[in-house]
C-alpha cells in the first residue's frame, strides 16, 4: 500500500473514530451519568452524607477513553477495507452498523438495563462454547490461508447449530460448563459432520485454543 493512501486511510480512521467518540460521550453525560450519580449518592449518603459530582475531570477522561475506543475501532474497520479493497462510504457506513450490531447490540439483547459494574446475575450460571475445528469466515480465509485454509473449515451452522442446542437445554444442566461445538452436537445425536465441512471429504482443521478436534 502507497504511503499516502496509508496515511489516509489513518486520518480517515482517527477521524471517524474522534466524531464517534464524541457523539457517544454526549449521549452518555446526558442519559447515563445522571443515573450513575443518583446510584452513588444513595451508596455514599449513608456514609458521608452527601453525593458525588461529575467534574471536569472525570467528564475529560470519559470523552478521551471514549474516543480512544471508538479510534480503535474505527482501525479495525479500516483494516478490513484494506483487505477488500474500494470502499466507498456507504458500504463503510454498512460496515460500522454491522459492526455495532454484533459487538454492542447483539450482546445486549435479552439483558435487562442496569448501571455500568452493577451486579446482574450470578456468574456461575452461565455457559461458554467454541468450536474444535476452523470456521470458514472471511478472518480464516484472509488471514489464516486462504482457500486451503477455508477447504479445511466448516460452515458458520455448526456453530449456530451448537448455540441452539445450549441455549434450549435446561439451565440446570448445562450452567458453568465450557463446551466444545462439536461435543455438543455429538451429545444430541449428530453423527455426520461432513455436511457441516465447506468442502466435504476435507479434513478439517484443528482450530488454534484446543488440542482435539
């Protein structure tokens, strides 16, 4: 990549990035920092009697850590346009609300609104599942390899079917455990993986965080 085409690429980031970080700490001072003090105050008043203020200071720190995330983002997204190639602003526009959509929103939906660091729910009853083999993504085949690499992958649905499969099981049962995609689907009763392999016959490729497929 030429050096100028870089450095735009950069500015367009930080750029972005910094109108982001911006809009978002607005959004925050105005909305959710007045609930935050209503909750210290009733913390503190019983102590010292009175309450918190928001301060320069602390209102500074917010927008610069706030723009500091946004910025990182917004590189992340401009990496990816670099692998891609042209990208015009309205596929880049397409791109920031998707990506908002499965880092923000996505992972939000279903949880009942609370203040930052408040205590929702026990920890322990939760689940964690991952996959044993390589997913054919666009991170595999850009980053990992390339088309060999995604012939040794499988399709996205083993990991959705997976999900499915813990998500309508008993809480009881399955609280606390860290599964493997492939476990998982084995334990309901799936016996032909290769319907799930992107090119079926492959053999599929270990993925990196365990040490079984």
């Amino acid at each position: 990549m030429p050096l100028t085409a870089l450095r735009r690429l950069l500015l367009s980031a930080l750029l972005a990035g910094l109108a982001a970080g911006i809009v978002s700490s607005t959004l925050q001072q105005l909305f959710l920092v007045p609930l935050i003090l209503r909750a210290e105050a009733l913390e503190t008043a019983a102590q010292s009697g009175g309450a918190t203020g928001v301060g320069l200071e602390r209102a500074a720190y917010s927008l610069v850590f706030t723009c500091v995330g946004a910025c990182a983002f917004a590189l992340l997204l401009t990496g990816c346009w670099s692998l891609r190639g042209e990208v015009d602003w309205r596929r880049g526009l397409l791109w920031g609300l998707a990506g908002f959509a499965v880092f923000s929103l996505a992972p939000a939906l279903g949880l009942p609104p609370e203040l930052p660091g408040a205590h929702a729910a026990d920890l322990a009853a939760r689940q964690a599942w991952w996959v044993g083999t390589a997913i054919a993504t666009a991170a595999v085949q850009n980053l990992l390899g390339g088309d060999a690499a995604m012939a040794r992958a499988r399709k996205p649905d083993l990991y959705a079917d997976a999900a499915y499969a813990v998500i309508t099981r008993p809480s009881r049962d399955c609280s606390g455990n860290a599964f493997l995609c492939e476990d998982v689907l084995a334990e309901e009763g799936v016996t032909d993986f290769d319907r799930y392999a992107y090119l079926p016959g492959a053999e599929p490729q270990v993925d990196l965080y365990v040490d079984h497929p």
